[in-house]
C-alpha cells in the first residue's frame, strides 16, 4: 500500500476513535478500532493509550493472520483484542473497519446471555433480524477470540454483542461504523425503555377523566404490548429483573 494511502487510513482510525469518544460510545482507553490496509495487514489502536490526542504514528500495523506485528518491524504494542480484529478481517474481505465497545445499553444487553432478535422497525436500521451473542471469555484471551470467530461462523450480522463484556461492530467505511454502533446504542436503550414501561402500565387501569390521561394509558399499553416479548426474556435474568 503506498505510503500516502496508509497515512490516510491511520489518520481515519484516529478520527474514528475520537468521534466514538465524542458520542459516549467509549471511554478513557476501553475499545479498539482498526482499519484494513490490504489483504494481508491492518492497522489497529495501540493497548492502554488514550484516545485524546492519540496520533495516527501511534497505531500499530499487524498482519491479518494473527493480528500480530511483524517480527522485523519495531512498532507498539497493539490492543490485546488485536486476534479478534484479526478474525473479521480473514473472514471478510469487504469489511474495512472494526471497532470494539464497551457501550454502556448496548453491554447492559448482553447480560441476558442470549442473542437478541431484532423487531421488525429495527431490521433495516440495524441490517440484521437478529444480533449474535458471543460468549463470555476474559478480555483480551485467546477464548474470547475463538468464541467470536465461532459466533461470526454462524451469522453474517455487522453487529456482535460480547456476552458481560461489549458490542463489536464490523464496517465497510467508518461512517457506517459510527452510525452502526449510535444505531445500536439506540436500540439497546429503545429496549430498555420498553421493558421499564412495565411499571407505568398500571396507569391503564386508572380511570382517566381527561384525553391526555386516556392518550397517556393507551400509549403506555402500547409500549407494554411491544415490550412483552423483552419481558419474558428478562423474566430469565434475576439481574434485570432487579431493574
Ligand atoms: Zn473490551
């Protein structure tokens, strides 16, 4: 890859990693982001370094086969996750760009330990009808890889949740990586605030002398309608249940 092109695309990843910060989406030094170079390399965000002016010299280039740098090449060490990066890159020659998350809904989701059907008004939104679930292995081990290579094995879905841990997000343009995980991270709170309606839904059966009141009872049993799917789930989860 000419020298200007691999500038451009570490410069990208950079970007990537501070809009993320921008939006909330990750903190301090949680999360990795990369970007393919070429068939055999990509370029990852260095472990335990800080977003904030992080600069594009910073990331390390590893090869695509183990998401490790090459032997001869003095650079930093990269993210730890760098195998995982790795797994989506040999699997899919489309995607560009990767980034993992420790989103705040989108991890609270994963704690019911399941994969996450997606309801009709979502699918295009989130270009799947159902979110894969990972599951759990320490950070950073080569369990937690193997088990995302086994869940990407089985679905084709851009978004993967990390079962008690975080969300990935596989891209072809940074911008679709962006919007993919703040479409996520909408979702996961849409979910939520549905499943959190329970408790309004008992306004219902209050007798209503106004149409506000009224229109007020029938949304909230809409809300209760469209969550009780999510409710059964919960119903499995003695932690979300304490919500
Ligand atoms: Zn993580």
């Amino acid at each position: 890859m000419p020298h200007t092109q691999e500038t451009e695309t570490r410069q990208m990843v950079v970007n990537l990693a501070q809009d993320f910060l921008k939006a909330g989406l990750v903190v301090r030094t949680w999360g990795n982001f990369s970007a393919r170079l070429d068939k055999d390399t990509f370029v990852i965000t260095p472990s335990g370094k800080a977003y904030e002016g992080m600069q594009a010299s910073e990331l390390v280039t590893v090869a695509t086969a183990d998401g490790k740098p090459p032997l001869a090449k003095g650079s930093g060490k990269p993210s730890s996750e760098s195998p995982m990066h790795a797994r989506v890159y040999q699997r899919y020659p489309e995607i560009k760009v990767v980034a993992h998350t420790h989103q705040v809904y989108a991890s609270a989701l994963t704690l019911l330990g399941m994969d996450i059907d997606v309801p009709e008004p979502w699918q295009p939104v989130l270009g799947t009808t159902r979110i894969p679930l990972s599951a759990y292995a320490l950070p950073g081990s080569r369990a937690l890889h193997n088990n995302m290579a086994d869940t990407l094995a089985r679905s084709d879905a851009q978004i993967v949740l990390m079962g008690r841990h975080g969300a990935f997000i596989l891209a072809e343009t940074a911008t679709e990586c962006l919007r993919l995980a703040e479409d996520l991270e909408r979702f996961a709170i849409d979910l939520f605030a549905e499943c959190l309606g329970k408790e309004i839904a008992h306004r219902s059966d209050i007798q209503s002398d106004s149409d506000r009141e009224k229109s007020l009872a029938q949304e909230w049993q809409k809300r209760r309608r469209k969550a009780l799917p999510y409710l059964q789930i919960a119903k499995s989860c003695p932690g979300f249940q304490a919500l």
